[in-house]
C-alpha cells in the first residue's frame, strides 16, 4: 500500500482510505463571512447549489419495509434505501430533511426529522453485514467529495446526521470515524455554534451515545487493547484533538440547556487519570491555549480526582520552592538555619482559639504591635501547615491541623461570632452583614390607607411581602431597629417595616466581624491548599463568585466576584424570596398598580436610610408588566453582587492569596465545592471494602453486626455516622479510600456509647453483645453529636 495512506478495517474486509487534506479554516471563515453579513433577503442560492431531490419515504414506510425484511429474509429494498441515502450529503438532507429545499437557516431548529433518523440507526445494527458495510463506503465517498470548499446548512445538517452513527464503537471503524470527527473540528465558530444548538435538542439518550462513543474512541486511541488494529501514534496523531474538540461542542450543549441533559462527570473520561497529566498541565501552562493540544484546553474532560492532584501538586512545589527560598536565604545571609523557618507554623490555645488564630487583625496585643499567621507575607502562606496546641505534647503529622481547621470552623461559623449569618430554610451559611436569617422576622406594621390585604389572594400577599424584603446591611452589631421605606404609594399611602435585629454577644465582635469574610476565605484557602475537607454550608453561587474570575486580575481596580447570576441561585440561599419573584414574573393582574413598586430599593445603614436605584433614574420607573423581568434580574444583582461587594472582595482575595494556581481555570464551581467540601454521595460498601480495623478483624461478630447495622441505615443516619466520625458528612475527592477510616475496639463497658476521633476519622466501639445493642447505642450517639457550623 501507498506511503501516507491509512487503512479502514471492516469486519474482514480492509478499505484503503486516502488521507485528506489540511483544512486551512481561516480561508473559510473568511469565504463565509462574506456571506453571512449579507441580509437574509438579500442572499441568492449560489448557482452551483444542487437541487436537493424529494424522498417520500416515511418513518412509518420504513419500519414496515424492515419487518418485511426481517420476516422473508429479503433485504434488498431495505439495503437499496441505506445505500442510497448514505452516499452523499445531498441524499442524507433528500431523506431525513423535514422540507427537502427548505432553507431551515436558524439555531432553534435543525431542520432534520430526528425521530426517523433514530429509527434508521436503530435498524441498522440488526440489518446483514453487506447493508452495514455498504453505509461505510457511502460515508468514506461523502466525506471524500465534500472535503473542499465552504460549508453550507445542508452540510452542516449531513454532518449532524452522520456523527449519530451507532457503527462508531468498533474500533474496525475507527478511521472513518475520525476523519468524520476531524472534518466537524476543523469547521468555522460560526457552525460550531448552530451545531451547538442543534446537539441541545437531541433526546437525552441519543445526546448521552454521542458523548460515551466519544469517551470510548479517546480512550480505546489512548490505550488500545490490540494496537495492530489501529494505525501508528505517530500518523494519526490528530486524532484525540478532532475528538476532544468535537466533544466539547457536546458540552457547550449541555452547558447551555436547561436543565443539562447529562450530569457534568459524565464529560470525565476517567482514562486521563492514567495519563502524565502533570506534563500536559505543564505543558498548557506554558503554551495556553495555542495550536498545541492538552488535555488541559478542555478542562471538562479531566475528573476532579486529576484536578485534585493538580492542585495538590502544584501547591506542594510552591511549598518546597518556598522553602528552598527560606534556606537560601538563610545561608547566604550566614544565619542560622531554623528547621521550623520551613513551615507556617501555628501556636494556638484551645480556650482562646478563635482570638489567638485572629490576633493579626486586632494589630495590638497587650498594647504591642505584633504579627501572627494571617499578618505575614503571602508568601508564608505557601508554605507546609503544622499546627501546636500549647500545653500539649504530640507532632501535628496531619490529625492536629485537622482538627484545628474543624474546631475553628466550627467556632467562626457560629452566629453569636457574627462572621456568617445561618439561613435554616436553605441550611447554608451567608455574610452576615445582610442578616439574611431576619427575613422572616419582617413584619407589616403600617400605615394609614395600606393596601387591603385581607382582600388580597395568598399570592398577592407573598409578593407585597418580596417586594418589601430588602436586606439590611449592619456592620455594627449592637440592638438597633431598622426602618425601611419604600416608594410612596398612591395617594399619600406608605409601607414602613421593622426589624430588630440580633445582638452579638462575643467580646470579639467588632474585629470578628469586619475581618470574618476575610479569614473564612483565608481558611477556605489553607484547606485546599492542605488537602483538608471542611465542613462548610456556603449556596453554589459562592463557588460561581470565587471564579470570577478565576485568576485574581492585575489591575487592583477590577471588580472581582460580579458573576451572573439568576432566580435558581438565588432558590438555593432564600427559596421563599426566589418563590416570591417567581411569582411576580408569572403574575397575571397589573403589577404597576397592585404593587406600587419602583426600581429602587432603601437600606438603613448606621442609622442613615439610603437608596440605591436598580438603574439610572430607577425611582422614577414603576415596574409593570413589560419590565418585572428587568427589574427581578436587577433585584438579584443587587442581592447577590452588588449590597455585599466589598465583603465578599474581602473573601474572594483572602481565598486566593493562598490558592493562586492556574489550576484553578481548570475547575467548575460544583469542583471547588467538592474540593472544599467533599461530594455528598455516599457508598457506605465501598467504605467497607476500605476500612481498617485496630483490635478487631473484619470477621468478629461486633464488626459484622455493625455492617449490617449502618448498611441498612437510611441515608440520613449514614451521613450522620460520618459526620460523627469525620467532622463531615461527605466524602474526599478521592472516594471512601481516602478517609482512612478506622475502627478500633475499645476495652469499657458495653453500657458506654461508641465514641470517635474526627481528627483521625477513628470511630472506638466497645465489644457489644448483639446487633440489636449495636443499634441502639450506636444510633443514639451519632444522633446526639453537636454538627460543626449548624445550629
């Protein structure tokens, strides 16, 4: 066979396929643009353009010709149908284009029949070998004779239909597959996005194939189980590029539908955790996002155990070139070399561990200036955490860092700090100078001529009561009332609320207060930074705000955290207030006249009410009915961004003056979530395949009754039980194997309760003599344990 040839192997039969040329798409795109700048009503069918000929044949025409066929055994009508229709573009739009020479120009709609085209699929698989390798050669010839030139719909839309193709899990077919694949890469942006489109409105199932024959064609190219079936690396070492870029059309799809048609980790091919993704990772770090393929470019395709070890990684080098910086720096000023100089050592007590891990933001300490942990150069930050409880003997090989992230979070996190406000109705925590749990306690208190409430309907009522809940920023924390007014009303008529809002009674409030964003971002950041989970309720958009963006920006004038946000993020932290504007949205009456609302809100700071209008001259524009969609997207940029700037900059800073990686381009905000928080999906088998055991065996009957006992636990206890044990109820990036989970046998009376070690996620169980026992003590301690940063 001829130098530069490749070689398509189907069942025994071989099909030498010629390599097709460089697509050089900038000529393309410029050939296109020429044209989609014309107006619609202006553009001319070019000359050349074939007349797409009309195929009668239905669905239901089809699938009565394939059970002929399966029933005589003669399938020549069905094999003349495939062969016909595969063998050309033109063909593919005659037989599944919903109107033959219709244009069908727009992202909304494909213009293919979708439901015959998975008919057609459908049946091939059960069709003779001969049909199947009839639309093979069909698609080699389409793709050969529609290399050259521009793109059209009708291209676009033949494309479409052939990547559906379910023959792409054979690695007999692979050439074909990826020469389909390299053509689909290698077109304009401009058909990159109707493609985009078009794959958003598959069905589930057929959108999930796309993705697993992709997956499967990444992985078989980068580990195949016979390597003589396919071509050499080296020839054909474009071929995970076209896929990856294809799949991440996928993704955009999905991205892009609501609700997403498939999980986000089904897009992780769990393969590259195999692979030197240190390498690739270094490699993108050095050419970005250039000609030059990783992995890296397309962040979705890597699992969160990679982006874990990336992170990981690249924090322990920073440490050791911290380190290595402190040595020489040492040694060439001829100092003394202190071991401890390599470590960001701290030194707290237990009764005063929130005061003593803070005292850099109170600056003076019996009246001198001192510097701790938090007040030191950025750089010390880089360096290894060890943790020393004073008083107590014992070398922090982890456990004691661990619990002193727990026993501060737990302290910081808890209201009477006034760091972070605890929504019960979401069960998250928020910054604390909105006061966000007092929403339920506003009350209707005024005035003369109100709005007639006992005639309004429920849902008039809760909207009224929306309208009115405007957050209040108290950054002193003394017992103060806060008095809103909303734009007058009609006639003279005014609304007044009042809240009473909570004192904090900890000597420690001010400082706390003004520095807590700060330092729980600060802590967030160690946490990653040490492979430490937390046990940490923030709403997903605080995720979304940390990456926004992802790399703290140069220029110290840039907002940062001002992501954009909607009604679902703001269900996640007050699903009352989201329910409330959902309301106003779909309310059918006149909401300018029922509602008497303007696009301005008040705030009551210090005692001074201010207003702030949603946009310019905001409280001289009544929301009505053709604006409330404005006015609700403004309410939440208000909410959300614009009334907690500067503490949620605060945060956002403190977080990444630990955390500052490029690495963390790589992460969705569900990622850091999981990488602070740990997943909330348990699989207590697997935790028992993983857990070692001290002073028992796996086979004594304490140790079987207490696998029985918690696998029959519903969900609830579970996650009860490992936050007993753990500080947490969720589980490592890593799975239950990265728990180190253990259980240990404890000498005592059977009348004592298990107890646990969430340090060393150690859980002591004295020697029960039944289940039933087990059971019973073992659920009321683990329903008895005070949770960390709950009230």
């Amino acid at each position: 066979m001829r130098q530069g040839s490749a070689v398509c192997f189907i069942d025994s039969t071989w099909f030498p396929v010629r390599e097709l040329p460089p697509i050089c798409p900038d000529v393309r795109q410029k050939h296109r643009i020429s044209i989609d700048v014309i107006p619609p009503e202006l553009k001319a069918r070019f000359v050349s353009d074939p007349i797409i000929p009309v195929r009668t044949k239905t669905t239901k025409e089809f699938q009565e010709d394939v059970e002929r066929a399966t029933i005589s055994g003669d399938w020549k009508q069905v094999h003349d149908f495939y062969s016909n229709t595969f063998e050309s573009f033109l063909e593919l739009n005659a037989a599944f284009k919903k109107e033959a020479n219709a244009p069908f120009n727009t992202i909304e709609d494909s213009g293919i029949n979708i439901k015959f085209v998975s008919v057609v699929y459908d049946a091939l698989l059960h069709t003779p070998a001969d049909t199947q390798r009839a639309v093979l050669k069909g698609i080699i010839n389409s793709l050969l004779r529609e290399w050259k030139g521009p793109r059209t719909k009708d291209d676009l839309r033949a494309y479409f239909i052939l990547v559906q193709n379910p023959q792409y899990t054979s690695p007999a077919t692979y050439v074909i597959y990826a020469h389909l694949l390299r053509q689909i890469a290698g077109l304009a942006e401009a058909d990159h996005h109707f493609l985009m489109h078009w794959f958003k409105k598959l069905p589930q199932k057929r959108f999930k194939q796309l993705v697993e024959r992709l997956q499967l064609f990444i992985t078989t190219r980068l580990f195949p189980a016979k390597p003589e079936e396919l071509p050499p690396m080296a020839k054909c070492s474009w071929w995970i590029p076209s896929a990856t870029k294809v799949l991440s059309l996928l993704n955009a799809a999905n991205s892009i539908s609501s609700p997403p048609l498939i999980p986000f980790t089904d897009f992780y091919n769990l393969t590259l955790d195999h692979i030197d993704f240190m390498e690739d990772y270094h490699t993108w770090n050095v050419h970005g996002n250039t000609n030059r393929f990783t992995f890296c470019q397309f962040p979705f395709i890597l699992s969160t155990v990679v982006k874990k070890a990336i992170i990981q990684r690249d924090s322990e080098q920073q440490m050791i070139n911290m380190a290595r910086q402190t040595l020489v720096d040492k040694v060439s000023r001829r100092q003394r070399v202190d071991m401890s100089l390599l470590f960001l050592n701290i030194k707290v007590r237990r009764l005063q561990l929130v005061s003593d891990s803070l005292d850099e933001v109170r600056l003076l300490c019996a009246g001198l200036k001192i510097q701790s942990w938090l007040s030191r150069k950025r750089a010390d930050l880089k360096k290894k955490l060890k943790v020393t409880f004073v008083g107590e003997a014992g070398l922090d090989m982890g456990g004691l860092t661990k619990e002193w992230f727990l026993l501060l979070i737990r302290q910081i996190f808890h209201t009477d700090y006034g760091m972070f406000t605890y929504l019960k109705e979401s069960q998250c925590h928020w910054f604390s100078s909105w006061k966000c749990d007092n929403y339920s306690e506003f009350r209707l208190v005024g005035a003369r001529n109100t709005p007639n409430l006992e005639a309004m309907t429920d849902s008039q009522r809760l909207l009224l009561n929306v309208l009115l809940q405007i957050p209040v920023m108290t950054p002193e924390h003394h017992r103060v009332k806060h008095k809103i007014a909303l734009s007058p009303l009609p006639h003279g008529n005014s609304l007044s609320l009042t809240l009473e809002s909570r004192t904090c009674f900890h000597d420690s409030c001010c400082y706390c207060c003004t520095y807590g964003e700060h330092m729980g971002s600060v802590l967030m950041g160690l946490a990653v930074y040490n492979s430490i989970t937390l046990d940490i309720r923030f709403p997903p958009c605080v995720y979304k705000k940390l990456l926004t963006p992802p790399i703290v920006p140069c220029d110290p004038d840039m907002p940062v955290g001002m992501a954009t946000l909607t009604l679902d993020d703001l269900q996640q932290i007050m699903p009352d207030l989201a329910h409330g504007l959902w309301e106003l949205l779909s309310y059918d009456g006149n909401v300018e006249e029922d509602f008497y609302t303007t696009f301005q809100v008040f705030q009551e700071e210090l005692g001074v009410v201010k207003a702030y209008n949603l946009k310019p001259g905001g409280d001289k524009i009544p929301v009505n009915n053709l604006n409330r969609k404005e006015y609700v997207q403004l309410y939440i940029e208000f909410l959300l961004n614009k009334s907690i700037y500067r503490q949620f900059a605060a945060f956002y800073h403190g977080f990444h003056s630990v955390c500052a990686s490029n690495a963390l381009m790589l992460l969705r905000p569900e990622e850091v979530e999981i990488l602070v928080c740990g997943s909330p999906n348990l699989d207590m088998g697997s935790l028992q395949r993983v857990v070692q055991y001290e002073g028992y065996s796996k086979t004594d009957p304490t140790i079987r009754a207490f696998w029985d006992v918690v696998l029959a636990f519903p969900l609830e206890l579970q996650k009860k039980l490992l936050h007993f044990t753990t500080g947490s109820d969720r589980v490592p990036v890593g799975g239950m194997a990265d728990l180190n989970f253990k259980i240990s046998k404890i000498d005592v009376s059977t009348d004592w309760l298990p107890v646990s070690h969430t340090c060393f996620n150690q859980i002591c169980l004295p020697p029960y003599k039944s289940k039933k026992e087990l059971r019973q003590k073992l659920t009321i301690a683990i329903s008895n344990a005070e949770g960390f940063g709950l009230e």
